[in-house]
C-alpha cells in the first residue's frame, strides 16, 4: 500500500510540474478588458471572423447601463426595461414595499405600467460619448520636474479638459468622466446621460434571487435566480424610448463554443502590478485581511446563532445575516486571491512575464525600486491593516483613537463644536466597553497583533508588559477611569491635563495610533514614487506589446470576449449551463433548509419550467462591479446575465486564467422561464419576445 500511494504522489508530483513548465506567461494574463475607445477589432477579427466596425461597438455600449454605483445593467426593450441582477437591487427595494407586503418573502411583479414603482434616489447612466485625451494631456504637462510636480500638473490638465468638454455643443449636458489608464500612460474622457426616474418591474424572492447562500456563493454548476427588472422613464414621467439602443432578449441563450460578450463595469484589478508587490500582497495585505474579516465573521455567527430562534429578534436576526453573507463574501475573495498569489503557476507567470519587459527595457531600474520601497513598507503591514481604528474592532479599541483625536483637538485649538461631536462619540462608545462582545471583541483585536506583528516590533510588548492579553484586559477595564461616568466628565473638564494623563487606555491608544500614524505615514510618503514609477513601468510594458493589451479595470465601462464553454472540476466536467431541475435537486437534497429554501408558489413546477435552462458559463474576463453586465452575442443580443464567477476566477485580481476562469450568468431562458411560468408575468414576456 505505501508503495502504491509512493508511486500516485510521484505522479501527481510529475504531472503536476509537468503542466507548470508547460504553461507560459502569456499578454493575455493581463485579461481581455478592452476600452471602448480602444476596441479589439483585429482580435475579434482573428479570433472568431467577427469584422466588426464601429457602429457595432457604439450600439451596445449605448445599450449598456451603469446601475447607480456599485452594478451595471442593459436595456432589453425598446421602452426602457433594464436587467440588472436582484443582489444589485435588494438593498433598494426595501423602500418600495408597501404596508404588508414583503418582497424578500414574496417577490414583487407590476401587472400594469402604472404598478411600477419609482425608487427615489436611483439612478442609470448611459455612456454616449467616448474619446482618448492622452495627447492632449502630455501636452499640457510638459516641463515638469518633478513626480509631485507631474501628478499636481495631471490633477490641473484633466481638471481644465473636463471644463473644456462640458463646453462642447456634443457633450453639453452629459456628465463628464476622465480616467487614468495604465498608470497615467494614456488618458479618456467620458460623457455619461443620467436618467434619474427608474421603477420596479419584477424582482423574485430572496429564496430564488439568494439560492445556495454563502455556501455556494463563487461556485458552478450553480442555480441562482439572479436577476431583477426595471424601467426606466422619460422627463414626461412616460417609459423612456429606447428603440435605438437596446438588446433584443434571446430566450434560446447560447451554444457551446459560441463566442459571447460581456459589457459592464468591472470595478478594480491589479495585474500591472509588480512581483514586489504582489509579493507584498501574498504575504501581508490579503492573508491579514482575510484573518480581520473570517474572525469577524465567526463572532457574528455566534451572535445570529444565539438569537435566529428568538422570534422577539427575527428582524434583527435577519439583518445581522444580511451583514454576515456581505462578510463572507469578501472573505472568499480574499482568500481566493491569497490561493492564487501562492499559486506556484501563477505567480511564476507574473515572475516570468516581469523579466521578459526587463529584458526588453536595459538599465532600467524601476522595478529595483519598488522592490526597495516594499522592504521598507513590509515591516509596516501588520499595522496598516491590524491598527486601523474599523468599527469592527470594537468600542474598546476605538475609543482609544477617538480620545488621542480628542487630546489632538485641544492641542490645536479646534472650535467647541468640533469637540462636542467628537466627545459624544467618545460618550456613545464608553457606555458599552465592560460589555462581554466588547471585550471579546478587544481580546481578539489583541490576538491578531499578537499573530502579525513583525519579528522584533516591540508596540504590543510595551502595552502588556509582562501580562498575557487575558490579564492585561481585565487589568486595563479595572483600572481605567473611562469606566467611571464621573470621572470621565473631570477628564473632559480639565483639557490642560489631558495630554499628560497617564490612564491606562490613554497610554495604550497612544502607543497604538503612534505606531498606526508611522505606517500610514510611509504609505502616503511613496504614494506618488509608487505611482510615478508604475506609470514608467506601464510605459515599457506599452514599449512591448503597445496598446493590444487591456487597462486595470476601473469601474467604467468594457466589453470582454469569451466563448460558452464548461470545464474539469471535481473529478468531473461542468457543464456549459444548469436547468431548474438542478435547483429542485439542490432544494430536496438539503430538506429545503435556508439557504435552499423555496417560497410556496415555486413548489409545483410545471415540466416546462424544470427544462428551462437556469445559469450558464463562459470564458469573459469579469470582475466585482461587472455584476448586473448583459452577456451578448455577436448579433447583440441578450443571451444571459452576469452575477458571479467560479471559485477559480478569484485569482483574476492580479491574473487572468481563461483555463478555468468562468463567468456565471443567468441564462435568459431562466429569467424568460421564470417570467411565464411562475409569475405568469404575460405583459412583460411579451415585451422582452
């Protein structure tokens, strides 16, 4: 037996560096986000034969929304209708319902125009103008002889453009948008349209539109109901025209191999980034990040688990899940980063790609000094992100920065009001500091610090001397004044004593914000170096490959290519799309416990709707932000959804893998099976047919 599984482990050893030495740095491990002004004609031409001009590229980017600010969106109809996703809508329909009625328990449908309900306060933008201002820019900051000098002349030159297009009689009117691509390379400028009167169509239960929860959250195969639908409006308060503009909803969705097409607003991602820093990332930056947001999140599940039962707290129950799901979710992205970075494939293309531009880029030392400034920054990260004053840190360890703000304000002569607002604060915070969350919560604080703190810093030694952090606690809360309400109403009275006060959260606040100020003083001290020499290194990737390769995404609209295609998972092989079926299989197999749970009108479904195809995949580059993105055709048509990637695409931070990265969408049969066969949604089938 131990031969056998002797001889399996070389195997999967030899295959394993096998498939490492196969796999090559490519330009496309930068992803395939492509700007608008900048389009991939040629390779969507060499790619899938597509010889697509520009007026296929203006067609859906003008049928392509932003969904206030945080999603993205379409219009699917020529009266307005918008899909966007029921995640990106949930927080806002809270507001619509109505005395009894509950959308998370039983959806919502306007059977007629004059049921769609107008949400105060939302808003879609649609891009209609696009132009590159690179040139215009590097004109207007020429001579400067500096880095400072350079990005205060940048801030001023796209500051002054903007006032200059808002001029234009083509962009009067329009919101203006400049950004920055590729570390300050290349320069556009957008003009946006905002419509500003949009109501609520359609949107499923929480059951349906939250299906599998947290568990199956950045998963596939997958069965999520993740869709909403809105309307937007006309000045004149009638659906707005949307004839020239929109993407006609095909229910049949897409076939294997099909080339398709993202267009959203992937919010942020770092794959210009240095080996240095990444290095920084896999070691400091996520894995601290993910230890703050997983222990937080372990404490809150205490909390719900203690009252979900309580029928007295079942709102606040529900609202503490609500916070726990948004948790957990940042948790797998960050420890699906902090996988990829450790990743030995992976990161070893990022090293591979970064000595083939130095090689092309002789007695150049860019990267030499940022690796430089990052060996100064490391032993720094510990307190960047674990002596950050977060609210999730607790009142305990907060108001220790609130009271060194307070002795801070004395100091510089602030007005009365500004103290009273900081000492209310401080007031709020002190009221619950002996309580047992709170001083759990501190312990756990000190905990982290404990775990992270660099070989050889001496900040937590000082604070506890020779207490263990048990000790030390009860030690602090007993001997403290801020316990005392008496004697924290003296402390305040004599402000000319309080910077000498030796109390012992005083003297702990202190020490920690000090240490706190000297990172955050470093990080803003490279701030600009880092910047400016990103932005030579930008250039010398530009030097290699010019422009055919994308920008970081930067939450403004892209459109990303891709094909309809499963992969190997599990031992097994996923396939290109889910149908209903699924879902009732996932509903019985957990004994329809939440999150599995479905609502009573979804419990006799028609043979029509378990056929109906219900979430699908493909190989578009996404990232958080593209949430709500229409998937398209080449025939600019709507032929899914966008709402989630796999648990695979979570390296896509710093990486793009299209091997396993997958996209995950809702199929448009779904939504269209959903529409008619559950809501008997006539009207609105009709519409989207």
């Amino acid at each position: 037996m131990t031969r056998i599984l002797s001889v399996v482990l070389f195997m999967v050893a030899f295959t394993t560096s096998s498939l490492i030495a196969q796999k090559k740095a490519s330009e496309y491990d930068f992803g395939k986000m492509w700007t608008f002004e900048n389009p991939p004609k040629e390779w969507l031409k060499e790619t899938y034969g597509m010889d697509v001009q520009d007026e296929w590229f203006d067609y859906v980017r003008k049928s392509s929304l932003k969904f206030a600010s945080w999603c993205s969106a379409s219009f699917i109809s020529p009266n307005g209708l918008i899909m966007t996703n029921h995640h990106c809508s949930r927080d806002v329909v809270t507001s619509l319902q109505r005395d009894g009625e509950n959308f998370d328990k039983h959806g919502f449908y306007a059977e007629t125009l004059a049921d769609e309900r107008r949400a105060e306060g939302l808003f879609v933008e649609q891009m209609i103008k696009d132009e590159d201002i690179t040139n215009l820019v590097n004109q207007r900051t020429k001579g400067a002889k500096s880095d400072e000098e350079l990005v205060q002349m940048r801030e001023k030159a796209l500051e002054d453009i903007e006032d200059m297009y808002r001029e234009k009689p083509d962009w009067k009117g329009l919101r203006i948008q400049t950004v920055t691509f590729y570390s300050g390379e290349k320069f556009s400028i957008y003009g946006f349209k905002k419509y500003t009167d949009i109501r609520l169509v359609w949107i499923p239960e929480l059951d349906l539109g939250f299906f599998g929860g947290d568990p199956d959250n950045f998963t596939y195969p997958r069965y999520n109901l993740d869709a909403t639908l809105w309307r937007a409006y006309d000045e004149d308060g009638n659906p707005l025209n949307t004839s020239a503009n929109y993407l006609k909803f095909n229910k049949d969705g897409a076939k294997e191999g099909e080339p398709v097409f993202v267009v959203g607003n992937p919010g942020r991602t770092e794959r210009y980034r240095t080996v240095a820093q990444l290095s920084y990332d896999r070691d400091y930056r996520y894995p601290f990040v993910y230890k703050f947001l997983k222990n937080r999140n372990d404490m809150m599940m205490e909390t719900y688990n203690k009252m979900k039962d309580d029928p007295a707290k079942e709102y606040e129950a529900q609202q503490l899940l609500n916070r726990i799901a948004n948790i957990a979710n940042s948790m797998k992205v960050y420890q699906g980063i902090t996988k990829g970075l450790n990743d030995p494939e992976l990161f070893g293309r990022k090293v591979e790609m970064e000595n083939y531009i130095r090689s092309k880029s002789k007695g150049l030392i860019y990267w030499d000094e940022i690796s430089k400034i990052y060996e100064e920054l490391s032993p720094n990260g510990w307190a960047s992100i674990h002596l950050s004053p977060s609210p999730f840190r607790g009142n305990i360890y907060t108001v220790m920065f609130d009271l060194q703000n307070y002795i801070d304000l004395v100091k510089e002569g602030a007005s009365q009001a500004q103290k009273d607002k900081l000492k209310n604060t401080i007031l709020e915070k002190l009221k619950s500091i002996k309580d047992q969350d709170q001083i759990d919560n501190f312990k756990l604080f000190l905990r982290e610090v404990h775990e992270d703190i660099y070989p050889g810093d001496m900040t937590l030694q000082k604070i506890l001397g020779k207490k263990d952090i048990d000790e030390y606690t009860s030690w602090l809360l007993k001997k403290t004044l801020f316990t005392d309400e008496k004697k924290v109403n003296k402390f305040f009275e004599n402000e000319e004593k309080m910077d000498k006060n030796e109390d012992p959260l005083l003297t702990a606040g202190k020490i920690f914000k000090d240490r706190y100020q000297i990172a955050a003083d470093l990080n803003k001290k490279y701030k600009s170096r880092i910047n400016t020499l990103e932005g030579k290194i930008a250039a010398q990737v530009f030097k290699v490959y010019g422009d055919k390769l994308p920008p970081d995404a930067t939450f403004t609209l892209r459109i990303s290519d891709g094909v309809v295609k499963g992969y190997n998972y599990n031992g097994t092989i996923a396939p290109i799309n889910t149908t209903y079926f699924g879902l009732y299989d996932r509903y019985y197999s957990h004994k329809g416990q939440f999150p599995w749970s479905l609502p009573e009108q979804w419990l006799n479904p028609s043979l029509d709707l378990l056929k109906s195809p219900l979430n699908m995949v493909s190989t578009n580059d996404i990232i958080g932000g593209n949430s709500g993105s229409p998937l398209i055709n080449k025939n600019k048509e709507a032929v899914g959804l966008i709402f989630d990637g796999n648990i695979e695409s979570l390296p896509g931070n710093f990486i793009f893998d299209p091997e396993y990265n997958r996209t995950v969408s809702v199929h448009a049969g779904g939504i269209y099976a959903a529409l008619k066969y559950i809501f008997k949604a006539d009207r609105i089938v009709k519409e989207i047919e």
